[in-house]
C-alpha cells in the first residue's frame, strides 16, 4: 500500500522593487511578473516589468564561494554576446537585415532582405528604387549605432525581452 503525499514548496523567492516609469512610484512585485506588462496601480499607466539581470547564486552548489551572491543568467548572457555582432553587421551590412536575424527578429529580417533584393533588381530600370536600398542602408546604420551605445541590461530589455523589430 503506497500513499501519495501532497507537499505544497512556498515560493521563497525575494519580492523585486520596481518603478513606475509614469508616475515614478515605487511598486513591488514577484520575480515571476518579470517581462510582462503591467499597470500602475497608482496612475494606471501601462509598462513591462523589467527582467533582473541577475538571480540569487544557489549557495548548495559546488565550488561557489561566498564573495558573490548572484549569477548572471546564462540567457542574458548569451544574449548580451549578439551586440557588438549585430551593431557591426548593422552598419556594415545594414540594408541586408544580418543584424535582425543575429538578434533572432527573423520578421524585420526578411523585410529588409526582401526590399534591398527587389530594389537591386529594379535600380537598373527605374530610378526610383535606389532610394529604397538607401532608406534600408540607413535604417541598419542607425540600429547599429543604437546597438553598440546601448547599455547591456537596456539592450537585453529591449530586444531580448521586448523584441522590438525596428529603431
């Protein structure tokens, strides 16, 4: 005869501190929340609830000494190693999108991909077209500037958390 045990683990995880980018309000909530959308229950302003850029080091684990309680997340890490590779591909190989698909934003990619292409074929009958190869070689300049003066954690937050495709 085997009984089954219901054993219920309290969520022992420390509440984060955020603010309200609104009304500047300091608000509190669970580690869980992080990266999704919220309002603000004192302005009702809309906003995402940032991803912290470091968890608490599991203090079981083996060789770890006690000088640094946190660990850099293993995502935020890796993610954080396509910046300096998309801002270079941005502004060298902008209008190709390359920088779109380092950073996973394979929809912005094949837009930029699709509309440089066509404007290569279509230049040498209109003139029209170049215009469009231009707007496309821009467009990847500046991303890549935004790239590479980004800070770390904003970069994350922005395009690995929010994925925002453009500027």
């Amino acid at each position: 005869m085997s009984r089954e045990l219901k054993v219920t683990i309290r969520d022992k995880v420390n509440p984060m501190e955020v603010n309200c980018p609104h009304c500047q309000a300091i608000l509190t909530v669970h580690p869980s929340e992080a990266g999704s959308l919220s309002d603000c229950p004192k302005c009702t302003g809309k906003f995402h609830i940032p991803v912290p850029m470091a968890r608490p080091r599991d203090p079981s684990a083996r060789g770890v000494s006690g000088s640094n309680e946190y660990e850099v997340d293993q995502e935020y890490r890796d993610f954080v190693g396509k910046k300096v590779p998309a801002g270079i591909c941005g502004i060298l190989l902008g209008s190709l999108g390359i920088h779109k698909f380092i950073l996973g934003l394979s929809n912005a990619g094949i837009i930029m991909l699709v509309v440089t292409l066509s404007c290569v074929v279509l230049t040498p009958c209109l003139i029209v077209p170049i215009f469009g190869l231009m707007s496309m070689q821009v467009i990847g300049l500046i991303e890549g500037i935004i790239y590479l003066t980004m800070p770390d954690d904003a970069f994350y937050q922005t395009y690995g958390v929010e994925r925002k495709e453009w500027f």
